[in-house]
C-alpha cells in the first residue's frame, strides 16, 4: 500500500485553518496515489493545547472538526491524524490524547496514548487519561486487509533495546507486535508525533526509531509535526525506515513537506517534491570580506557538524511562527553595535523579511562612535529601516529628578540600568504606536547570570537568542555571514560591552565567554555539580590544548566555579518575568527548567 508522510505547520486553537491544512495535503498525497495519509499529534486542534483542553467548548469544536475531515474520506485516502476526545468515562482525566484512523466518511478507529511525558516541556498527564490497552487494525477491507500498528510520539521512546533506563514499566511498541500474525506482511508501525527541536534530537530520534526497526522487522514511518508554537520548535523530520532500520525517506527539517512510500516496494511513491519553504531572502549590498574567527580557545561545547545550519533555521522559524500566529507581521529591535541585537536582526529579517523589521538605535554619552556606526552599517546590509533616539536629554532629566534622592552616592548600577530601561521604554512606545512586536537580544549566558536589567532590556514579546550561548552566538553570526557579511566584521571582532559607564567590558562582571559558558551549559542543562565541572572543563583544556600550563586553566578555579553558580541561582527571579524563550537545546530557560524564587541554595 501507498502511506503519505503529511508533515504540517498547525496553529493552536485554530481548527478551521489546521482543517484546511489537513485536506489540502490529503488532496495532494490522492494526487501520489496514496491508500493512507499520516499526520502529527493533535494536529487538529494544534500542540501543544495546554490548559485549553480544560475548556468544553475547545474539546467540542475539536470533535466538529475531526467530523468534517472524516467526512471527505468517503471518497480518496484514509486519514489518519492525532486530536483530542472526551473520555465519557465517570472518574480519571476528562480528555484523550488519540490517534483516529478516518475511512469511508467516518471515524473507523481510535488509538489512546499510553504513555503521557511528564518531564522538561511536557505535562501530558495533567490533562490526558492513558489508555490502559493498544490494539492493532488494519486498512484495507476484508478483501485485503493491512494491519498497522499505531503510536503516538512517547508511545515508541520506551524501547528496552535502546534506553539504559526507560521511564515506564510497559512498551506500547512491544504490546503492539506481540498481537501480530506472523503470517501478516509486511509489518507497519506507524508513529504520529509533535516532538520538539532541541540540538542532536534528530540524530536520537532517527537512531531510535531504527532500533525499533530492526528489533521488530518492521517498517516505521514517523510524521512529526513542524513550525513554531510559543518557545517550542518542531523541526519535523518525518522519516520512513524499512525493517532493516535503513533509512528510506526523510522530510524537510524546518519546513512544511509531504512523504510517501509504497510499502510493498519500499520505493517512493513519487519524485516530486512537496516541500514548503516560507523564507525570505535579502539582497544587501556586495560583501565585505570572509568573517574572521571570534577569539575564543574553541567552542566549548562538541557539536556535529550540522548544528549551527539546525539551529539557524530553528531559530528562524520560531521567530516567524511566534510573529504570525500572534497575529502581527512586524519587529522592532534595539540595535545597539553589538553582536547579539546584530544576530537577532539577521535572524528576523530572514523570518519576516526586511520591511518588517526596524532598527533602532539609542546612543547614549557612553555609546562609542563605532557601535553606532555598526548598527547602521548592519541596518544597512539587512537593508532595513534604521531609526535613531538618543538618550542623553531623557537620562539627564532622570539623573536631575533623582539627584535629592541620590545625593551623596557614587555613579553606579542604578545609573547604568537606568539607561537599560530607558531604552526599554522607548522600545515599548514605539511597539504600542506602531504594533510591532519587540524582540529582546539577551542570550543564555545573560540570561543564565542576570547579566541583564529588568523592564530594561529584558522588555519585549519572544527572546529569540534566549537559549544561545555567548560562544553560539558567536558561531551563528559567522553562519549569518556564510555567502555575504551582513553583520558587520567589527562587531564581530570587537570585545562585547553594555556601553553604561566608561570603558565598560563584559568581563569587568563576568569570566571570558570561552570559560564562562561551559560552567553554564553544565550547570544549567546537566546539573553538575561544581566539583564535576571543575573537572570536566579541566578535562577538556588538557584534551584540546595539552599538559602545558596555560591562561584558561589558570584562570579556572573551583572559588570561580561557585561563583557563576552563584550568579545563575541569585538570577531566577529576572528569568521567570523574561519573554517567552526559543527553546533550541535539551535544557532552555522557561516552562522546562522549574525552580523556585525563594530558596537558599549551598553550592
């Protein structure tokens, strides 16, 4: 039989439009001669719902839903496709999370989702009651039938093949294969998703899902759900592998694409491609020269080779999804000189295109004349508009209202995040005229040391570089600049400063970046301890750099260790009132990192 991979771009809540998005790929995949048509979890009504399915009326209008795409099955493919369902049961949750297989205009089968994740970004089990049992059914008519094995997302990340530790006591996958006919071939598991991006998930997964595989000698075909919602990103990545764990077929990563196979060949069923691609390409002006290396010993953390592209395209594709599906087409971003607002601006102007996007820079006596310069010359390659608001006149009228109450004290913190705010305020007058959304241009190492000013510049709608390391951000920009300089050379070779007081350097406050982060990176996403990544970052200097005594290793100590750590956990109360953060690593700042504010920690 012929199964199509439709790897769709939902919004939550928006039923008619994911409806539309359903049969127009159903139309096309009937165009291939497809018998079958796969797509992601809970893509009627859009994933993830949240506290929404505590709502009736969203439940009902899910079931409407799934009763007109049913409908149009009476003619073409089946359809399978992921929704939410009352439980009609008198105790335990009140919804289902369910796979429902579509034929001859009616619902012709439900799958329940056994297993529900309760971990990082996942709450399933607030809200979904696990089915107790999975059955297999089949396609096809008695004539001919074709029996499936249907999962959904978590239901296949349980193989005792594959994990040294698995989360549950049962494998749906293996209850599944057990109630399989040994006469019946070929063997289908199929697998609908709405699995997250985060850096190497791709390369997890798609080693997963050939495990099970080769474990069950079994075709496996995997829809997964692409596009933004809030600080996730799916990266879809549908994929189909045949029984020897071989892969067949992958979709697009970070776009919109359709998938199908012909199971009794193992052939596509089709060469044309089907992919949707909605980016948007600038024409600046002619290059500069080749970007040069950021100064740093290496990147701190092993990455493959594919990281930088994944995470570039991950991070435009959430900027874009979070504009759009909240219901507005432009951004504002504070361009300071500096190498994080540069990154920012390149990455919304690939999502939204260069019309929608605004610079503006807000130069204060403290500003140095090539940070301006390097903002316009920035705006200037991304050939958007750039406007300028000093703030000299504005912070000197605060510093005069304040003087009876600063009397007698030292220029210092207050001073220089008064200006933060300053400028975060004048982001916000002109968001509220305009209706653009601001983009905040901290990244994770701010973030993670509150090297930051609340309602400074922290204010905004999404923190798109919130989970990128200073080291990353860094590497992204020299990815920006892969086929033409768009951020300025000098913003990328200068050393970073906040531009508050004279003279100011980052590392006046902090350690070296190529030190600092991967402190971070152990602490915030494995959760060291800091005796371990003393060890570890020493490990790795010795590794990379050899037994010769050098600055870095000098520099590092286990009083330096505690005291980054101490910086991240005195921070918890700026990062729980930060915008909404793109989640592109195993571990991001946000719904999936949960600490208390009111704590005493010993380090």
């Amino acid at each position: 039989m012929k199964i199509a991979l439709a790897q769709i771009n939902p919004t939550v809540g928006d039923f008619a439009g994911n409806t539309r998005l359903i049969l127009d790929f159903t139309a096309r995949a009937a165009a291939q001669r497809a018998d079958l048509v796969l797509f992601p979890e809970l893509c009627v009504c859009g994933y993830p719902p949240a506290d929404l399915l505590e709502k009736s009326s969203f439940v009902a209008r899910a079931g409407q839903a799934l009763e007109e795409i049913a409908a149009h099955t009476s003619t073409g493919p089946a359809i399978l496709c992921g929704t939410v369902m009352p439980t009609h049961a008198p105790d335990g949750k009140h919804v289902r999370n369910v796979a429902a297989l579509l034929s001859g205009g009616r619902v012709a089968f439900l799958q329940q989702k056994m297993l529900l994740p309760f971990y990082d970004v996942f709450d399933e089990q607030r809200y979904f009651e696990p089915a107790a049992r999975q059955s297999l059914t089949s396609i096809g008519g008695s004539a001919n039938p074709q029996p499936l094995a249907i999962t959904l997302c978590e239901d296949a990340w349980n193989d005792k093949g594959f994990w040294p530790r698995r989360l549950y006591p049962i494998d749906p996958v293996d209850q599944l294969m057990r109630q399989w006919d040994p006469a019946a071939s070929p063997r289908i598991i199929l697998n609908l998703s709405a699995s997250p991006y985060w850096r190497g998930k791709r390369l997890l997964r798609r080693d997963m899902l050939a495990a099970i595989a080769r474990r069950h000698s079994a075709f496996v075909l995997m829809v997964n759900q692409v596009g933004g919602n809030d600080s996730l990103i799916f990266d879809g990545s549908s994929l189909i592998l045949a029984p020897t764990g071989e892969l067949l077929a992958q979709a697009a990563s970070f776009a919109e694409d359709l998938l199908c196979i012909d199971t009794n060949s193992g052939a596509p069923c089709s060469t044309q491609s089907h992919r949707v691609d909605h980016g948007n390409h600038p024409s600046p002006p002619t290059p500069e020269a080749p970007t040069p290396e950021a100064p740093t010993l290496a990147d701190p953390i092993p990455e493959d080779p594919d990281d930088i592209p994944a995470t570039w395209a991950a991070l435009v594709l959430g900027t874009r999804d979070y504009v759009r599906k909240c219901g507005f087409s432009r951004v504002l971003i504070g361009l300071s000189g500096g190498i994080d607002s540069a990154l920012v601006a390149a990455i919304a102007v690939e999502a939204l295109g260069p019309e929608n996007v605004l610079g503006v820079g807000m130069p204060s006596e403290f500003s140095s004349t090539g940070s301006i310069d390097d903002a316009r010359a920035l705006a200037a390659n991304l050939a958007i508009r750039f406007e300028t608001v000093p703030i000299h006149d504005v912070f000197a009228q605060y510093q005069s209202t304040l003087e009876p109450l600063f009397a007698g004290t030292p220029f210092g913190l207050a001073e220089e995040n008064l200006q933060s705010r300053i400028r975060g305020a004048l982001l916000m007058a002109l968001s509220n005229k305009f209706g653009a959304l601001v983009l905040t241009t901290g990244n994770k190492s701010e973030m993670a040391t509150g090297y930051s000013t609340l309602y400074g510049d922290m204010v905004g709608a999404l923190a798109v570089i919130g989970d990128v390391f200073k080291t990353r951000v860094y590497a992204l920009s020299r990815y920006a600049n892969r086929d033409r300089v768009l951020i300025p050379l000098n913003t990328i070779a200068k050393p970073p400063s906040a531009e508050l007081r004279p003279g100011q350097r980052d590392t006046d406050s902090l350690p070296p970046y190529e030190l600092l982060d991967p402190i971070l990176e152990a602490y915030v996403e494995r959760y060291a301890s800091p005796e371990q990544i003393l060890a570890q970052i020493l490990a790795q200097i010795l590794a990379r750099i050899g037994p010769e005594p050098t600055a870095a290793g000098d520099a590092i100590d286990l009083a330096l260790v505690r005291r980054v750590l101490s910086l991240v956990e005195r921070s918890e109360y700026k990062r729980q009132q930060a915008a909404p953060v793109l989640k592109v690593t195993q571990k991001s700042f946000g719904n999936g990192r949960r600490f208390p504010i009111a704590v005493k920690v010993e380090l």
